[in-house]
C-alpha cells in the first residue's frame, strides 16, 4: 500500500498531440480515485503512465515517495485489471492466478495458500481447474481481478474493468469491486467512461476532457458544485438542462420566463455582463400545485406543456420543449457528441423534469412548473466557468 | 439448391481425380515387376515388393534420406528460429526500417530461384561450400525466412497485446512475457509454419541438382534423377516411383497429423469474445 503522486506528468506523443497535459493529483494512501472522462480524454493514457506501460513525457511520477518514471511496470510493485481481462487462455485459473506469485519466486505452499485465499473471496474455488476458456463474462471479470489482488501489490490500476458487463452484471460486480477495496484498503486508480460508475465507487473523482483535469472532488461536491459547463454536464442522469439566458434590471431573462435574482446571485454577478447559460438539474423542477408556501417564494413558476411523461414509480420525468435558442458551448457540442446526441434534429432546447410521483401532469397537459432558484447554476458560454461558486470552490480548475 | 450442391460436388470430384491420378499412377507403378512395367494398366498384374527393397539396399538412395532429413531440420530450425524473433518484432515494435525489412524479404520470396543458381554454384565452389551440407541449409534458410516471417507475423498479430501488458504487470521481463504467454500461444503458428518450411526444403530440386555433385550432401529428389537401372539397358522407372513414394510420405503424414493444430482456436477466450 501506498499513496501515489502524479507531479506535472505530461504525456506527448511523437507527432505532437498532447495526450494528458500538466497532470497534478495526490492519491492517498488506501484512497479509490476514479478518473472519468469522454473517450479520447486521457484517462487511460494516464493510467498506463502509472502502470509504466507507455513513458512519461515530462513530470514526475512518485509511488510510496520514490521517483518511478524509469522503473518497468515489474518493479512498481502494482497490479492492473484490464478492460479486455487479458486472461492467460492457454492457463487455468489457478495457473492464471499464481502466474505473478511465480514470477516473485515464492515457494509452492506459499502460492497455493494465496491463490486459494484470494479465489475464495472472489469465490472462484470451483472453477480453479478451467480454462479462461470455458467461464462466463462475470466469471473472467472476478479471474482478472483475483490475478491482482493475488500478490497484495501497493496499488490496483484498473482499466474499465466492468465495461465489457452486461448491464445488470454490472451493476452487481460494482459492489463487489467497491466492498474488496474497502477490505483490503489498497490506493486504487479506476478508469471509466461512466458517470454513474465514478459517483458510486470513488472516494474521490477525476474529470478529464481533452487532457487535462476539469476537477477533482469527492463525487457529491461535484454534482453539487460544479466547477464549469463541462463537469456539469458529464455528471448526473439524466443531465443537467441548460438554457441560454440573459442579465438585466435585476431579473434572469431566459425562455422560461423572466426570473428575479436573488441575494446569492446577484452578489456573484456583479461583474458579468452579457449573455450566459443557466443550468437546472431535473430534480430541481416541481409540479408548482404540490409546492408548499412555505419553499414556494425560493424559486419561480412557468408553464409549459408535457411531451412526454416517464412514470419510474418512485418519481417522474416530465420532458418538455422549449422554443427558441438552444444554449451552445463548445463543451456542451463535446458532451452531445459524446453522448451520440450531437446530430439529433430537434427545434428548441429539452427540458427535463423530475417530479414527485404524486404529480398528476400527462402527456400534452399544460403544467405549472416550479424551479428552485437557490439550486441554479450560471455559466459564462465563453469559458464554461461556473459563475454562481464561491471563490473558495473554483480551485482545481485547469483551463 | 440442390442442383449448385451437385455441381459443386462434381467439380470437386474433378479436381481431386485430376490431382490423385499422377499420385496414384506412380504408387502403381512402384509396385509393378520390370516386366510388366510399360504394359499401361492401372493396377498392377503382378505385385512386387522388389523396388522397395532395392532402392532400401542401394547406398545411393539412403544416404540421399539422411541427406533430405537432416538439411530438411536443420534448415527448418533455423529459419523458424530466426523468423519467430523477426515475426514478433514485425508485429509488436515500431523500429526504422521496418518497412524495408517486410519488402526485402518479400522481395525474396518472388526472387526467380533460378537466376541464383549460377551465382551460388561459383560463389560456394570459390568457398568450399558446395556439395556440402552447410552448401544447402544456406539457400535453404534464405527462402525459408520470407515465408516464416510473414506466416508467423500474420499469427503473432492474432496475439491480443493485452496480454503482454499483463504479464509485465504481474512482473514478467520482456523475456520472460514472450517465453511464457506470448510463445506458448503462438505454437500453432510455429508449427504450421515449421511444416511449411519443411516442405519447401524436402521438395527441393532446383538447388539439390545444382549446388551437389556426390551422395555427400544430395538429397532425395536429385538423387532420384541420378537412379540406374542394374545394367545400361534396363529401365528405373520402378525404383524412381518407389523412392517417389518414399519421399512424399512424410509430407501426407505431416498434413494428416498437423491440420488440427494448423486450424486451431488456442487463443480463443483470452479476451471477452
């Protein structure tokens, strides 16, 4: 076990694309950092530096306080689960298992010992005799990790190891994934693609976009305080709405309506001028009729019509159109194309809506429509720079 | 549908009808009296053993076995050991001259053998080389490698990386990832190629003729050429088809033996698939 730091690491390909620029991150001892990104982000790139299987242009890379850089990935002394498994085919399981214990030269007893400990938390005794072969995904998936966490290495890297899961399976073996490493308490580098992976497990999570970290924080601080367009975005399902809106006489302007500013923003605003984004999370819409007075005078109320009404059970989601403009940033045509969404014809902007399920809003009704101004972020288009933070929160942003 | 399987059936038939007829035609052959020989019936009259046992007592075509083989082995050895190393370089590394290595040795591959047969026979008569062992494993390697190289390249791309990546995780030398995961995976490779290589030796003719001239290093197919019959007016053609027979033996063996390994999934549930 040990902590990890990532001093300035820069990664540069020879025909000068800048894979990962200026990387600074502390990993603590025993920590799980998840970093998170669209494809082509970095994530992995960074990962592999860690791991020692691509060089690290510039910077420094420091495990358990030593310089590593140089060192082959054999004498960092960690283990890696990739996406794909990467299972020994022509091995059994226990062979696969014991391969690194083998190489470290530990005697016969010893290995059986550990292979048989470690397959029985993963619970692969009964399969110890096939081959990779012959076992399901899942299966793989928990032979893989039994491989890393065989030998008690300082740190676990792990590759979008769940990507290649069917969805429920995935869900499953996240709490697997999340309950061995509060056990063995290892520092643990997880890569994903995945949102709802990075907010469940990590203790802490890295954004990355275009190579460089937008923000580092513990998974509610992000959703709750994001530092631009960007991280605001990517985090939450379904994500976040955006709308263009403008500033004047005291007052939002936005194609909802007209909103008062209150004292949170106004102090933020004093010197932005021009046009801006605003961003609401679903959850923070209600149906205005199940508002109490008491919470009603904190936001404002428009009306709209109901394209569509998805019932969970727990709650709903109300999608809405909203004519005019759409919001356009550079990070928002990024996320959309991410996401596939980027070519999608539609007039106006989508309006998500998370109502409670004592809602009675249908499909084609005009609703009353509640939004709680305390929770609404503003973002400069220019930059993506969340407007509303305090001065404290805009640490960590890099760009 | 039925009328396409049929075609299909009978031009199948055709083909191996056309290719087995020599084959068969020289087994018959083999097996004929002298007498009997030029009588044009397909299965012999009378069955005789006799050429068998005779080219087996000649020294003549023996020493011409021995010969086959051990150039055949030695040669195939080398070609595949050099070529493994050339292949996976080829398909793991980005090095200069990368390119220039994968043309020349395809250059080789198409060379006309026939245009070196001048050259080599001076250059190694200037050396001392021909009519040696050494004279033949040579020219043998040189068009072996191209094919080692590019059969196992295609194999050792088949390999996911993934694999190697993890080995050097779990803390294998580049040695020893190649040694004990990337090696064992491409052993079907190696011995399809290994056969391959054989062949090509053991059917040799162009260089065995040229490049000898004593049963020190003839191998098989030349020295059928120089086969005798007891006196000048007495035909071969018996002892040739039965040494014939001889010579492709091993290969029918090889293919009958190997096909499985030739086609085979080894590397199937290595990665999610």
């Amino acid at each position: 076990m040990a902590d990890i730091v990532l001093d300035k690491v820069t990664k540069a390909f020879p025909d000068g694309t800048l894979a990962v620029q200026e990387f600074n991150l502390e990993i603590a001892d025993g920590e799980f950092v998840i970093l998170v990104g669209p494809s082509g982000c970095g994530k992995s790139t960074t990962l592999n530096m860690i791991a020692g299987l691509e060089d690290i242009s510039s910077g420094e890379l420091r495990i358990d306080g030593q310089r590593v850089n140089d060192k082959a990935p054999r004498d960092r002394d960690i283990a890696m689960v990739f996406q794909s498994y990467a299972l020994y085919p022509n091995m059994t399981v226990r062979e696969n298992m014991a391969f690194p214990l083998k190489l470290a030269k530990l005697s016969r007893e010893e290995i059986d010992r550990k292979v048989d400990e470690a397959a029985k938390v993963l619970e692969l005794t009964a399969l110890l005799d096939r081959k990779p072969a012959n076992l399901s995904g899942g299966q793989r998936q928990r032979v893989a990790m039994g491989r890393a966490i065989v030998r008690s290495p300082k740190a676990f890297l792990m590759d979008e190891p769940l990507s290649n899961l069917d969805a429920k399976l995935r869900v499953q073996m996240r709490t697997v994934v999340s309950r061995l490493q509060k056990r063995l308490g290892t520092t643990t580098v997880y890569v994903t693609h995945d949102q709802t992976e990075a907010m469940t497990l990590g203790d802490r999570v890295v954004i990355m976009r275009a190579g460089a970290i937008q923000q580092v924080g513990e998974p509610q601080e992000l959703y709750d305080h994001p530092n631009n367009l960007f991280v605001a975005g990517f985090i939450g399902s379904p994500s976040m709405n955006f709308l263009p809106a403008t500033v004047s006489d005291g007052s939002l302007h936005t194609s909802l309506g007209d909103f008062p500013l209150g004292e949170r923003l106004r102090s933020r605003l004093a010197d932005v001028s021009g046009d801006l984004i605003v961003g609401i999370r679903p959850e923070h819409f209600e149906d205005a009729s199940l508002i109490e007075d008491s919470i009603r005078q904190r936001g404002a109320e428009f009306e709209a019509t109901a394209d569509l009404v998805e019932s969970m059970g727990s709650d709903k989601y109300v999608y809405f159109t909203v004519e005019g403009e759409k919001a356009s940033a550079a990070e928002l045509e990024e996320l959309a194309a991410d996401a596939g969404s980027g070519d999608l014809p539609s007039s106006g902007s989508n309006l998500v809506c998370r109502f409670s399920a004592e809602s009675r809003v249908k499909e084609g009704d005009t609703a009353r429509i509640w939004v709680n101004l305390d929770k609404i972020h503003l973002f400069d288009p220019s930059n993506g720079r969340n407007v509303t933070l305090h001065e404290g929160r805009s640490s960590g942003v890099s760009a | 549908m039925t009328g396409a399987k049929w075609r299909w059936g009978f031009l199948d038939l055709v083909v191996i009808v056309f290719a087995l007829i020599p084959v068969l035609w020289i087994a018959s052959l083999s097996f004929k009296t002298p007498a009997t020989i030029t009588d044009g019936d397909f299965i012999p009259r009378e069955w005789t053993l006799e050429n068998y046992r005779n080219i087996f007592n000649t020294d003549q075509f023996v020493r011409a076995l021995v010969n086959s083989i051990g150039i055949g082995l030695i040669s195939t050895l080398v070609a595949v050991v050099l070529g493994t190393m050339a292949a996976y370089a080829i398909a793991r590394l980005d090095f200069p001259g990368k390119k220039l290595l994968i043309g020349i040795s395809l250059l080789i591959a198409m060379f006309p053998q026939v245009s070196l047969v001048s050259p080599l026979f001076e250059i190694e008569r200037s050396i001392g080389l021909f009519d040696t062992w050494p004279g033949l494993i040579l020219p043998y390697i040189t068009f072996g490698l191209p094919l080692a190289i590019y059969t196992l390249s295609a194999f050792f791309r088949q390999i996911p990386w993934d694999l190697e990546k993890a080995a050097k995780m779990d803390g294998a030398t580049q040695g020893e990832a190649f040694r004990r995961v990337i090696a064992p995976l491409a052993a079907p490779g190696v011995f399809t190629t290994a056969i391959l290589v054989f062949i090509f030796c053991w059917n040799d003719f162009l260089f065995a003729i040229s490049l000898t001239s004593t049963e020190r290093s003839r191998t098989v197919p030349a020295a059928l050429s120089f086969f005798q019959g007891a006196s000048q007016f007495e035909d071969p053609t018996g002892a040739i088809s039965a040494a014939a027979v001889i010579i492709t033996i091993p290969i029918i063996l090889f293919v009958l033996f190997f096909q499985r390994r030739i086609v085979s999934g080894l590397t199937s549930g290595a990665v999610k698939g």
